[in-house]
C-alpha cells in the first residue's frame, strides 16, 4: 500500500515508557508520533483534585489585576527598586507589566495568591497571563518568558502551601495561559482581510515556552483562559500536549472561553457548542466561560456549553458588567447569588471570578454554592 498510513505492526512502547505509533509510507517507516492521549503518569495532584471534583463544587480564585490595583505601583515598583531587581533588562517602561511583579515584587503576588487561598479558593490562577514571548515583546521581555513562568507557578505553590499548613486543605495551583493579544483567526487590518499578524505556528512556539516554564515551576494543571479566538487556544492545546508528551507528564487541562457580543459568540464568530467541538479532542478536566460577562448574562451560554460537553463545567464570570469608568461595582453577595444559580440548576463543577472580583466575593462565592452538588458528568 504505498500511501501513507498508520502501521499497526509498528505499534511499541519506547524506552521512555511512551507508546510510540510509526507513519509508514510503503514498506518504509518515516517517522513517529508519541501518544499522548496514553501518556501514561497522572500525577498524586490531578488524582487527588479528580476525587475532590467529585465530592463537591470547587472554588477557583478572583482576579489579580484588580488587587495589583489596588497597590497603586508606580514604574519604579515595576521595575523591582524595593523588591527584587529584574535580571532581564528593557528599555521600554514596564509599568502595567502585571506579570513582571512575578519577578520585581514576588511579596506582593504571593500575598494576593494567599488572600485568595485563605477565602476559600482551591485552585489559584498563576499570574502569568501575558507571559508569552508575543505578549511581552511590548515591554522588550521576550526573554523573561520562561523566568515569569516557572517563578509564578513558584510563587503560587508557595502561597498555597502556606495556606494548607494553615487549615489542612489541599489546593492546586493552575498555569494560567492567555489569548496573547494578537488573534489568528482574523486581521487586524481592514483593508487587508487576508492578513494576519501572528500565526498557529508562531503561536504554538510561544505557548510552548510558557507551559514549559509552568510545568518547571510546579504548576499542578494548566488552564487556558479568556479565549476569545479557538484558533489561538488550539495552538495553547498543541504546545500543552506536546510538553506533556515531552515530559512524560499529563497535567489537567481547563479550557476557558469568552463570549463576547450579544449574540453568545466568540470574537472569532463560535456559538458555545462550536467552541466545544473545537476543543473536545483535548480531553479537557474542564470546560467554560470565563471574563466578558456577569454571571447572569453568562447563564444562558454556560447552559449551552454543560448540555453538549461530556466534561466538568468551570464558570468565573466579572463582577458584573463594567460601569463608565471601567470599574466593576457588583458587591460580593450580588455575585455570589447569581453563581449560587448556577449551581442550584446543576450548571458547574468549578466556579470562581474574573475582573472586578476580591477575596470577598471568592469567599461569599464559595458560601453560597457550598449546600449544592457538583454537576453530574454525562458519560
Ligand atoms: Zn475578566
């Protein structure tokens, strides 16, 4: 048979323990793929966060950006005078590079991670949201990339421990990948339609020297959130299974989309079933919406993703909408009681907060949706 196919007599492990599936064109092999589907070790901390999922409803933290906020730094701060000096040099001003505090203000994250724990959170997002090569090339840190990665899930998991030497209970730490600001799937350009300013491919190399860092560091899963282009987020999935095949290690993936108009699409134009479509091959701990909406406006697109997905259903809506200024005004009792429908209707497995939400709505979130079981995963 001399076209390419998939020789079943070549199927073997290799000396990694990795089973390997050889391409074969003709007689002649021409190359391998590792499974990694199969690939075989699940770490202590995804087994144990699996049997936690099952037992109740888990609680992911609030946002970071806001709490950075309310610090008031100034570019000084940014750039480590006080804290700890960046040993990566730029020229360009560095104030608003969130995730560079990683680095110049480690006190800082690590208190605002803490914070979250001690509300009640049992996974805490890394701030790393913008630490890719693309994102960072704004503040001329490409090469910090790997650095804030592995540093962040550091930070995170020492916060967490902090917290469970306090009160015993476990908590989990999740490398969080962003969209990158640069989207794949459409042009940037209006006159230009055809244009793109980054590809699956430039976006795949980046995504991997963010997970490599996250898994160097001790991140426990992975959780690419804010997806507002599939394209984009399907290179995040390819760089992730790629590490883990790598690595030999097989972290929880949670996959978090954006709706982001009124007529419950995507930026890059998918309905929330599309979406889940696109992202099924991953195998997913999770699935969900995150940011764009309040919680009640997210209600109805959260209940499309939990009647097709076959996973668990992770929710972190805002604060609600964002007022004329930009700021978040829900209190935390008004979220927490649009979150507690969620779990009254059998909607979510993990819920949590994005922009505009505090330790105390994480905490008056985690109250309210704790009478509730988990949402039962259709088989
Ligand atoms: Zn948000």
């Amino acid at each position: 048979m001399n076209r390419l196919h998939v020789d079943p007599e070549n199927y073997e492990f290799s000396d990694k323990d990795i089973p390997v599936i050889w391409f074969a064109f003709g007689p002649q092999r021409i190359g391998s793929t590792a499974l990694t589907q199969h690939a075989k070790t699940i770490t202590p901390a995804a087994a144990s966060l699996e049997a936690l999922a099952r037992q109740r409803i888990l609680i992911l933290d609030g946002a970071m950006g806001t709490q950075i906020q309310t610090l008031g730094l100034t570019e000084e701060d940014y750039r480590g005078a006080g804290g700890c000096a960046c040993a990566h040099h730029s020229d360009h001003p560095q104030k608003g590079n969130n995730d560079l505090l990683i680095l110049t203000q480690p006190q800082a994250v690590e208190e605002i991670h803490f914070r979250y724990a001690m509300a009640g959170a049992d996974i805490v997002e890394t701030n790393t949201f913008s630490a890719t090569s693309i994102a960072q090339a704004d503040y001329g840190l490409e090469k910090a990339v790997f650095d804030l990665n592995a540093q962040g899930a550091r930070i995170a998991r020492r916060a967490m421990d902090r917290a469970t030497a306090i009160d015993g209970r476990p908590r989990f730490v999740a490398g969080a990948i962003g969209p990158t600001n640069r989207t794949a799937s459409l042009s940037p350009d209006v006159n230009n339609p055809g244009y793109r300013a980054v590809t699956f491919d430039d976006l795949a190399v980046a995504y991997g020297q963010q997970v490599t860092g996250l898994i160097a560091g001790g991140a426990d899963l992975i959780l690419i959130e804010t997806i507002f282009d599939t394209l984009n987020a399907k290179a995040a999935i390819f760089a992730c299974l790629q590490a883990f095949a790598a690595t030999r290690v097989t972290l929880p993936l949670m996959i978090s989309g954006t709706i982001t108009d009124a007529s419950g699409r995507t930026l890059s134009g998918q309905t929330p079933t599309a979406f889940w479509h696109s992202v099924a091959h991953a195998r997913p701990f999770t699935v969900g919406l995150n940011c764009a909406l309040g919680a009640s406006a997210m209600r109805p697109h959260l209940a499309e993703l939990a009647g097709v997905a076959p996973t668990r259903i992770c929710a972190y809506p805002n604060a609600g909408l964002p007022n004329a200024f930009g700021q978040y005004d829900e209190t935390p009792d008004q979220t927490a009681a649009q979150v507690a429908d969620f779990a009254r209707e059998g909607l979510v497995n993990i819920v949590g907060g994005c922009c505009g939400t505090t330790p105390d709505h994480i905490r008056a979130l985690a109250e309210a949706v704790a009478p509730f079981r988990p949402r039962e995963v259709p088989q």
